[in-house]
C-alpha cells in the first residue's frame, strides 16, 4: 500500500480514519472536502479541484480521503488501495448527528473559514440530510465502481472495531 484512498458516505469518519492511516504509515494526507470548500462555503471552480486532487496524487505514497466523482478518474486510477468504511446506517447516522451538534455548538471551523451552522447542516446538502440522500446509493454503487478499478485492493471495513483493528495493524504510528 503506497497510495490509498478512503472512502465512505458522509459521517463515516473518512478523514478521522485516513488522518491517522497517513500518520501510522508517515505520508501524507489528502482531503477532497478541503479542496472542493472554499471561502463562504463557494464550491471550488472544477479545473481547480480537479488540479489539486491530480498534484497531490502525482505523488509516490499518500492517502486521500473522499467520494467526489468529479476526480474519481485521478484519483482511484493512481491509488492501488481503496479503503471503504462501509458502516451500519444507525452507526453513521449517529455519527453525523454527533459530529454537526459538536460543529455548531463549538463553532469548529472546518475548511476555509468555513463553519457548519444549525441552518446549514439541515440544508439539502448540509450533512443530515445528506446522509439520507447518499447512504443507501453508495452502498449500492461501490461495488461495481472498485470492480471497474481492478487494480485497487478492495478493503471493506464494516464497523468502526473492525477499523480501528486494521488500522492498528499497519504499522506504529509515525514520530
């Protein structure tokens, strides 16, 4: 694994998950939210996205985490790993939910300057309703997605113990 992809509907942990997969195994990490977000929550022109998504993974080793097809053809053509937290609806709905009430309460900012509010996080595309516009797709479409990249190892992580054993079976984490 030198080149891995992390993906996942929303509130799965992608980032979390590929965060600390970067860091056990001391390359670097990629988030596609950071780059598709920009100032006032404006989405990213596409050649620009698709840009930053193709410098980052001209790389020799790197994880990269998120589900935007817009640079599915960059990014899971130079991976050779693709990791799938494909978790229980409950378990992610939980942890969406979770995760938007900390966001607003604290005000965290997320990318730049941005900041989930309670309006936003119950917009179309905030991530509650997200969730339920996209769990049940990806679930249906990702198989048949990774089987057209043959050459990506599959790892399908079902819960969050599964996981979190896998993860601490790549390795000790970097100093």
């Amino acid at each position: 694994m030198r080149r891995i992809i992390v993906i996942g509907t929303t509130g799965s942990g992608k980032t979390t998950f590929a965060r600390a997969l970067a860091a056990r195994l001391g390359v670097p990490h990629g988030e596609q939210d950071a780059w598709n977000h920009g100032p006032g929550w404006q989405e990213t022109p596409l050649l620009l996205f698709r840009a930053q998504v193709a410098a980052f993974t001209a790389a020799d080793t790197w994880v990269m985490d998120g589900n935007y097809s817009k640079a599915r053809d960059l990014g899971w053509a130079r991976a050779d790993t693709l990791v799938w937290l494909d978790y229980p609806a409950p378990v992610v709905f939980w942890r969406v939910l979770t995760r938007t009430v900390r966001r607003v309460a604290t005000r965290q900012e997320l990318w730049n300057g941005n900041r989930e509010t309670l309006r936003s996080a119950l917009q179309p595309d905030g991530p509650v309703r997200w969730f339920f516009r996209t769990h049940w797709q990806r679930r249906r479409d990702t198989p048949a997605q990774a089987a057209a990249h043959p050459h990506l190892t599959l790892i399908r992580l079902r819960t969050p113990t599964q996981a979190a054993a896998w993860l601490r079976a790549q390795g000790s984490p970097a100093h």
